[in-house]
C-alpha cells in the first residue's frame, strides 16, 4: 500500500542522489586525470578557512599563468591519483577512455602523500615565483567563535570602548588594565587577549563580542611545492631562481634534480 510506495520513493531518491554523486565524482577525476596529464608542478595550499570569494578571486589570478585550480575532498582526489596510476583492464567500465591516455606514473605515489586535511592544487607551468607572489596577498576573514584556533595574535588596543562599567569584571578576569569614564571602560595599555595557534575560550569570547572584534584574517598558506615527483617547502618560490641555484641544499628535502636545484 501507501508505505510500500513510500519505501520504493525512498529508494529511487537515494538511488538517483547515488548516481548524481557518482558523476560528480567522475567529473573531478577527469579534470584531476586531464591536468596530471598536462601539468608536472603544483602549488598545493591549505583550503580549510578560504572563502568562496577568495577561490574566484585566485582562478582569476592564475588564469594569465595559464595555470588551473582543484579542490576537492583529499579521499576524492587520492582515489583518483590511484585511479590514475593504475593500468587500465578491458573488463573496466571507463578502460576506452583511459587506455588512450595512460602511462606509467609512479611519482605520482610522492602527490599522494601530500593530500591530507583540505588540500587545493594549483596545476602550473611557468612564472610560478610571479604567480605565487600575488597570491600572497590573499586573505580570508572569520569571525571568532570558541574553539577557534587562532591564526595570529588577537591584541587588545587601549582606547575608549562602548562597555559599561557594570561590566568590569570581564576586563579583570582577564587581566586587562581599564578605568572607567562617563559611566563606560576604557582599556588603559594594549594587551594581547589569545595567542597565535591557542583556542579561543569561552571568556575570550565573549569579551570579544562586547568590544567588536569582528573577525580573525586568515592568510592563504601553501603547504608544498610538488614538482614532477620532487617535493620543495613552497618559501623557496619567494627568494627567485638564482639564489636557489647558489644553494640548492637548503632549500630542496628530495634529490631529485629539477630546475629549482641544479
């Protein structure tokens, strides 16, 4: 009756939502398959606190570069790296659209290394110190919430504030100097509330929102550079080419020989 519909309803919603996602999932690996094929550098960033408004603001950067941006859950993109790596059968479902391209990539085995937490991959070929270097200046803006792990030092500024004096003891439980004027509190010398890396309490908190400290920055940080097997610290892309040639030790972790160390 009624519930038996309700079931088969069910089932042909999740059924079609399966699906969906599965061509979904398909789609990021042919675009992961198609850049690994054209690409052999990629700046990999930290995507965990980068904004919508940010991802647009950097393929627009990149776009001159003629580089390409990918993001993706890390167990979506490791699938599909070992997807890659792997030799296509007859009896696979996609073995005529991956027979055409495949070769042997065991340096891939180093990139999957690399994709852990939110990974993002900027697929590169030239003027990557150029492209890295206005990238930099990208930052994303959070606001606080307990928990948070602070991505810099969150410094109280002295100065008059909106706060009532009947609300003082949020300024002495956590050592802030202040006097009181006009019936409100001014904060007396700077005083840094929550340190870089360190959780943002519940009092911190809430004396944040009473002082409207309105958001931490988070600065786009690029966790490694991937160069066709050879991984560097992505800083080495900040002091250009030459110096990195006068001293290639200090700057590389694998022996692989690439234009960055030899």
């Amino acid at each position: 009756g009624d519930v038996y519909k309700r079931q088969v309803s069910t089932q042909s919603t999740w059924g079609m939502k399966r699906e969906e996602t599965r061509k979904r999932n398909l789609a990021t690996w042919q675009r992961l398959w198609k850049c690994l094929d054209e690409y052999n550098k990629i700046l990999l960033f930290d995507c965990s606190n980068v904004s919508s408004a940010n991802i647009n603001n950097m393929r627009q950067i990149i776009r001159p570069f003629g580089a390409t941006l990918l993001i993706g859950k890390n167990t979506l993109l490791k699938a599909g790296i070992r997807r890659k790596m792997q030799k296509p059968e007859k009896s696979d479902e996609d073995y005529e659209t991956r027979s055409r391209t495949y070769r042997p990539m065991p340096e891939l085995e180093t990139l999957l290394e690399l994709c852990n937490g939110n990974v993002g991959f900027i697929f590169c070929k030239d003027r990557i110190e150029e492209m890295k270097g206005k990238l930099n200046g990208l930052k994303s803006f959070k606001e606080p919430s307990v928990g948070l792990i602070a991505p810099h030092d969150i410094v109280i500024q002295p100065g008059p504030t909106s706060v009532l004096k009947n609300k003082k003891h949020f300024f002495e439980m956590l050592g802030i100097a202040y006097k009181i004027k006009w019936n409100t509190i001014n904060i007396m010398e700077e005083k840094k509330l929550v340190s870089k890396g360190k959780k943002i309490t519940k009092d911190q908190y809430a004396f944040m929102e009473k002082t409207n400290i309105l958001h931490v920055v988070y600065e786009l940080k690029f966790t490694h550079f991937y160069d066709n097997g050879a991984v560097y610290n992505p800083s080495m892309l900040d002091i250009g080419k030459s110096r990195i040639i006068q001293r290639p030790v200090s700057y590389t972790h694998l022996t692989l020989p690439t234009i960055y160390s030899v």
